[in-house]
C-alpha cells in the first residue's frame, strides 16, 4: 500500500520561516485538507510536496523514500493544481488537456474527463475564448486524461459553480475509492469523507522562536 509521508518538514521563502516541524502521512485512499490563515503557507507546502520547492529541511517520502531520490519518478506519479489555469490561449479545450496528457507519456481519455466535468460541449473551443469558471474545468480535467496516484489541489473550487463543485467531489470520491490520494488547501468546505486536516497555523515559527532567530 503507498505512502506519502513528510517529517520535520521547513519551509522558507525568501528570509522568513513560513512553517516548521511539520509532519503529515497520507495513505492509499486518504485525502488531507489545508486550513489556516493566509501566509500560513498552504500553498508553499502543496510546492513542497509535488518537488517544485525544496524543505529547507526535513524529508519528504514515497513508500519511506526520499522523493529527491527519484524527482521524475515523484513527478510523474502525481498530479499539481495550481492557483493558475495552465490553459493555453490558442489550443481548443481538447487540446489543452491532451497536451497536458501527452507530457505524462500516457494515451488521454480526454472525452471522459471533459464529460465529467461537464465540458464536453466546449471541446473545440480555443481557451482565450473561456470564462475563468471553464478555464478551471479545463484545468481540473487533467486530473482524468492521465492517470496518477497523488493529487494535489489548490483551491480547486474557485470560479466553480455548486454543480461542477459536486462533479470534483464525486471524482475525488472515485480516485480515493481507487487507492488514490489526494491533498486540497481549501477556504470553502467539500463534501469528503473521512479526511485529515492539517492546520498550518500549527507550524507557524513561534514569538519566542522568531526572537532567538533574529
């Protein structure tokens, strides 16, 4: 059974600590969701976790090894959504999210994934003609065209509407019932059973901490 795990964890962006000491582990078919204020550094730890930052310290760990054993390997077992819609202007809906596919080396069901989050109907149509709701269908999409084991969400419901947010519950549902795994940083609240939540209010560097580090 896979295991994503993070010990002792640190992050730090430019000079100041964002969190510290922070350890999580996620299972098969688990699903960890970040709270905590803004600047707490929810999204740092989501970089963090798909290795496009490095901890300042600590380890980060599939199958208790070390993801920067194997960066491409961590790389391709899961699946980054970012605060951005990586939508290409000039590319239709379809082929924005086979091209995302292809890069995986993996053969995209790229009509199941835009049925599913209700799409399909959009499918030839060039991403500088979508709202920001359908450009983050489109992004959410690519979680389907391509298989992979580990998603990792942030805010994944802005700009969607109370259906397609229904739609990413029922997906996430399936993905988890699946054996995946899946890590959201939300400020809304998601229909999800059985989940984690991780407060990085928590790991925030304490007053005394910060006075012995200046």
């Amino acid at each position: 059974m896979s295991t994503f795990s993070g010990q002792n964890l640190m992050c730090v962006r430019g000079e100041r600590t964002v969190f510290t000491g922070l350890d999580f582990n996620l299972d098969a078919g688990g699903a960890l969701v970040l709270i905590g204020p803004n600047g707490s550094g929810k999204s740092s730890l989501l970089r963090l976790m798909s290795g496009l930052l490095p901890p300042a310290s600590g380890t980060l760990a599939w199958e208790g090894e070390s993801i920067s054993e194997d960066p491409e390997a961590h790389g391709g077992r899961l699946h980054y959504v970012g605060h951005y819609d990586a939508v290409k202007a000039v590319l239709s809906v379809t082929e924005n999210v086979s091209f995302w596919a292809s890069l995986r080396n993996a053969q995209a069901d790229t009509d199941a994934a835009l049925e599913a989050f209700g799409i399909a109907h959009l499918s030839d149509v060039p991403g500088r003609f979508l709202s920001a709701g359908q450009k983050r269908r489109v992004n959410l999409a690519r979680i389907l065209a391509a298989p992979a084991p580990l998603w990792l969400l942030d805010e994944p419901t802005t700009a969607l509407d109370k259906e397609t947010i229904a739609a990413l519950e029922a997906t996430i549902a399936r993905h988890r019932q699946g054996g995946g795994m899946v890590v959201i940083s939300t400020h809304s609240d998601m229909n999800l059973e059985h989940y984690d939540v991780l407060d990085l209010a928590d790991f925030a560097l304490g007053q005394g901490e910060m006075a012995r580090a200046s």
